[in-house]
C-alpha cells in the first residue's frame, strides 16, 4: 500500500490578520507620538524665550541691588531718566532701579547675545525676525501687543516670529512723567505660540 501521509510543511511567518493589528497599532502610536516631536522647534523656541525672561529678571535684580548699594533706588530721576554705570557699561535709569526699555542707550550695553535691532513702535508687530538671534522692538506701547495693558516695554522675538506670533520676551513699565517715577515694572515671556 501507499503511504498515505503528506509531507506537511510549517511555513513561518505572520498572517494577514497579524499584519492589520501591527499596521493599526503602527498608526495610532503615529497619530499620538507624532505631535509631540513634530513640535520639538516650537518648545525649544519656548524654553529660550523663558531663559530671556530670566536673564531679564537677573539683569533687573542686579541692577536693583547697585542702585540700593548707591543710595538710588528711591530716588526721582527727570522724566527721560539718567545714565548710570555698572562695571563701564552706561545705560538708562529710573527710580526703583528700573532700566529704560530702550534697546540703544540700556539693553544694548547690559545683555551679552546675538540681537537685531527692529526699531520701535507698533508697526512692527507683523514683522518676521529674520536674524539669527532675537530681534528687538522697543519703546512699545503695551496695549498694542497686550490688550489693555499700560505702558511700555521692550521686546524680544526669536527667530522666525513675529511679534503678533505670542512668542516673546518682553520688560515693561509704567512710568508716571507727572511725578517723574516708575510705578510699576514687569518681566515676562509669552510662549503659546511657539
């Protein structure tokens, strides 16, 4: 008689069924991950706006402690401020240590980076830093960038944004020129949309 059995041979590999499942669970990994490094630029642009901001508030608390060390931090200066030196470096001040927000004349001479300077005013709002550092606005109205907001600031975008893009650095303050002071001051950073 003949030997009835067959030669059954066990292929190795994967089904259909198996590949469908690795493919769906490929695409939902993709929809869910994805978002999270597609905006790794975004949140690098955002932790250095945020290191600005602190280099900012540690610039403004140095400045603080001379002035109160100098016997100036309570002191009326005229409306336009008065130079005052750190360390050779001529800048712009007003009482409680505050800094002038212009960039020629104060921020210029106290931080260390690559800036291009835009100019000021609020025509600036729209324009794309194209440098490849920060670039400056100052001597801006806060109520054109920060609805309802007094006084004036200075600004600082990285680059590719705009000001209008909410990805900045920004010091402030409200100056009364009636009686010659600075009622209140303010550093910050604006990262929602970087």
């Amino acid at each position: 008689m003949k030997n009835l059995t067959t030669n059954k041979r066990f292929v190795k590999g994967f089904t259909l069924i198996e590949l469908i499942i690795v493919i769906v669970i490929l695409g939902i990994l993709s929809v869910t991950a994805a978002p999270k490094f597609i905006n790794l630029s975004g949140d690098a642009n955002a932790a250095t706006v945020d290191k600005l901001k602190q280099d900012l508030a540690t610039l403004n608390k140095l400045v603080e402690a001379k002035t109160i060390i100098d016997g100036l931090y309570s002191k009326t200066f005229p409306g336009a401020g008065e130079p005052y030196t750190i360390n050779g470096d001529t800048f712009t001040l007003f009482n409680k240590g505050t800094i002038s927000n212009k960039w020629a004349g104060s921020f210029e001479q106290l931080l260390i980076g690559d800036f291009e300077y835009l100019g000021n005013a609020h025509y600036f709002n729209d324009r794309v830093c194209d440098f490849s550092g920060y670039c400056v606005i100052d001597l801006m109205n806060l109520t054109h960038v920060m609805a309802g907001r007094p006084g004036t600031g200075i600004f600082f975008m990285p680059n590719g944004y705009a000001l209008n893009d909410d990805c900045y650095a920004y010091y402030s303050f409200v100056h009364n020129y009636g009686q010659r002071t600075v009622d209140s001051k303010e550093i910050g950073a604006v990262t929602t949309g970087c």
